[in-house]
C-alpha cells in the first residue's frame, strides 16, 4: 500500500505544479511562451491517465520544455463522458494553443470535428485511419498525427491468454461501448477475436452497453452460463467504470483479460497491452517537433513497440485459478 501511496504523491506533485493560461485573450507573457493544451478522456482522479501525462510531462521536460519557463499547458479531463469531451474540445480549440496533445478515441473525434487548423498529436488512439483522423499512416495529411496504440489482432491474443489460464471456458464475451470503442468494438477485432476462439475451441459473443447498468446486465447475463470469460475492450468507458467491471467478475467468479495493467493492479486477473505511459512519452518528441514548426501532416503515426502482461495471483487465487507456471514466466509484472 505504501508504494501506492508514494506514486499519487509523486503524480500529484509532478501534475499540481502545472500552471494554466486563460481561456479568454490567451495572455501570453512574451512570444517565447508557448501554450500546450491537453485533453484526456478519463477522469482526472484516474492513476492510469496521471500515470500517462506524467511520462509525457517528464520526456517535454527532457526536452526543454520548462513549465513557467517557455511552455504553459492547460487540462481538460473527459471523465469517459462524449458530450463532456465535446464541450472540452470546444473550449480549448477557442482558446487557440499552439498544439493539443490528446489521449483516446472519442477526445480526437470531438477536436477533429471542433479544428482543422490547430496541431494536434494523439496517443492511446486505436484505429486513426478507420476512424478517419488521418489520411494514412504514412502521410496523415491534415492537422492530426501521432502514435496508435492498438491493433486489432491483439483481441485474438487475449482471447489465447484468457484460454491459457482458463482452459474450462468455452465461451468468451467483448465487453465495449460502441460510442467510445475503437472502430465501434466488436467490428474492429471480432475476424481475430473468432479466429482464436475458433482455435481454442470456445464461442465469441459481444457485450455492448452504454452505461453502468447496461454493464452490470451484461455480466450477469454473461455469469449464468458455465464455463464464460470475458475481455474488456480499450475503451474510454470501460477505463472509467474498470473497478466495478472488476467487483463483478469477483463476485461471478468468472476470468477476465483487461487492456491495461492498472487493471491488473487494482485486482483485476490479468491485463495484456501496449504500455501507455511510453506511449506519451514519445508522443512529447512530436509535440517538440511541432512547436519547432513541423507540420501534422509530415509526421508518419507510429505504431505501439512496448506490451505488457500483468498477472495477479492473488485474484487468480481467489478465482480458484492455477496461473501456468510458463506464463507467469512471461509476464511482465506479477502481483502477489
């Protein structure tokens, strides 16, 4: 508990020193001062997300970006909520930064639909190109750019881990919101997510909802048939409402795959995904770029390089599940 303890105050301390600038007029303190507007779609008490902007304030400072000195960067949190994020995008492109750094699906829907002029480079974005924020990953063309976080052959991958440490399932469900889900959810993986249920030997269904109760629905539904596991898509909406998705599968106990370790930390089985907080650390080097004065549309979308496995044996003991010794060997992080 302690360690956990320390990394809140550490984010807290890194994230409170951040300085903001007026929405209205955009006051700089001479030209040298440059305005970088951030809009991430959880909530801001979410360590996942502080954890990102954390690596990404770090990499800018590295880079010579000093807050106060010659950049000042304002916040928005979405809290999984589109019509919030709308309304965020909307207050930060009036404001006219000099680049915005954005995290999820739903947070470069909203600004690409509020600018087409203002830079903006993204992190934590699934399908860029399906979802029409940029041209191609090559030549994005246009004002987006950035570095995608998921392909969608990883869904036959966690349909393989989920199996490997629960061979008696024999169905599996994609929890997602079609609203905030890479490419709608199920579309998006389900050709890679039936191939590898068809090779294990189990069914794929979808699991779609729109809000908590429609979640709590969906798993119970889910629970009542033997033998079910379930994978919860990268998703906004899933992110916000992962502890009560995790509560359910304890209480059902049911194997699920999450997307990203902060489930696995907060008791979730087991996680499998691109580590975010490099992620947008590497994004910072094209923020860097732009205020530099390249252009979105000159730099290729870069794909993920770093995966985690997160396994969480004492969830997997309260699961009444035996963790594969050569895949505990493979893991990234095992919490005991």
């Amino acid at each position: 508990m302690a360690s956990h303890i320390g990394r809140r105050k550490f984010l807290a301390t890194l994230l409170g020193g951040a300085a903001t600038w007026p929405l209205a007029g955009r006051a700089r303190q001479g030209e040298s001062i440059r305005q970088v507007a951030l809009l991430i779609g959880p909530a801001e008490s979410d360590i996942e997300a502080q954890r990102r902007i954390a690596a990404f304030r770090e990499r800018m400072q590295g880079l010579g970006w000093v807050d106060g000195r010659n950049v000042r960067f304002e916040y928005r949190w979405g809290g999984g909520d589109a019509d919030r994020i709308a309304r965020h995008a909307a207050e930060l492109v009036a404001a006219q930064p000099d680049v915005i750094m954005a995290n999820s699906t739903p947070v470069i829907a909203a600004l690409k639909r509020a600018t087409t002029t203002i830079p903006i480079v993204f992190a934590v974005v699934a399908d860029p190109v399906g979802d029409g924020f940029v041209a191609s990953l090559s030549r994005p063309g246009g004002n987006i750019t950035g570095f995608s976080s998921f392909d969608p052959e990883i869904g036959g991958k966690w349909v393989q881990l989920l199996k490997e440490v629960a061979p008696a399932m024999t169905r599996v469900a994609l929890l997602f919101n079609p609203r905030t889900a890479p490419g709608g959810g199920w579309p998006f993986v389900r050709p890679f997510v039936e191939a590898a249920a068809r090779s294990a030997g189990v069914e794929a269904l979808p699991v779609s909802a729109h809000s908590p109760e429609e979640i709590d629905g969906g798993l119970a539904e889910l629970a009542r048939a033997s033998g079910s596991g379930l994978v919860a898509m990268p998703d906004t909406f899933v992110v916000v409402n992962g502890q009560a998705i995790i509560r359910s599968m304890e209480r059902y106990r049911l194997p699920a795959i999450y997307p990203f370790r902060l489930f696995a930390e907060q008791g979730g089985l087991m996680s499998y995904g691109v580590d975010t907080a490099d992620l947008n650390a590497r994004a910072a080097t094209y923020v860097d770029r732009v205020l530099k004065g390249e252009k979105p549309a000159d730099l290729p979308v870069q794909a993920p390089v770093k995966y985690e496995l997160a396994i969480n044996l004492r969830t997997a003991r309260a699961l009444g599940i035996e963790v594969p010794l050569p895949l505990l060997a493979r893991a990234d992080e095992v919490i005991e």
